[in-house]
C-alpha cells in the first residue's frame, strides 16, 4: 500500500506503511502495517475484530476507514480544546 495523506482544517494527516526493515529489526515477521501520523506525530491505534480501527485517544468512535476516524479525532480534539478554553477563567490556554 502506498502512503496517503490530506490536509484538513489545518492539520497533516497522513497514512503510511511502516519500514519493513524496521519491523524486522524488532523481530516481527508479518505484512507491514499503516502508521497513522496526525501533524508529524504518531497516533496509536488498534484493529477491531471486525475489522473496523479504533483509536487509542478515541475510542468513542471506531471506522473501517483510518483516514476518516482520523478526521474525526481532530474535529473532537478541536471541540474539546475549545470547550476548555471558554471554561478556563479569563480565556487561559
């Protein structure tokens, strides 16, 4: 599978298979695997036994589909980061 990625509301979000070689160092014989990564930074998930993906972060929502979920995680992180700038007094960050 060859690596995707789009750019949604600012963030980069991109699928790509892990280096073989890099599995192999860390003795795993099996297919490679998608690496999800959310602006540069890994983002750890799991497979379902329905073969849906589930995130670690997020496990509210699950998806067949990595790169939707993903858009979704960020659509829930900006609503969480907004919901707890306005609770904050005085607007704090």
């Amino acid at each position: 599978m060859e690596s995707e990625h789009q750019d949604y509301k600012g963030h980069h979000i991109e699928l790509r298979t892990r280096d073989v070689d890099e599995l192999r160092a860390l003795g795993v014989e099996r297919k490679p695997e998608l690496e999800l990564l959310i602006d540069d930074k890994p983002v750890r998930y799991g497979q379902l036994p329905d073969g849906s993906y589930a995130l670690h972060e997020y496990a509210y929502d699950w998806s067949d589909n990595l790169m939707d979920l993903a858009k979704r995680f960020i659509d829930y992180r900006d609503k969480t980061n907004k919901i707890r700038r306005e609770a904050a007094p005085n607007g704090e960050k």
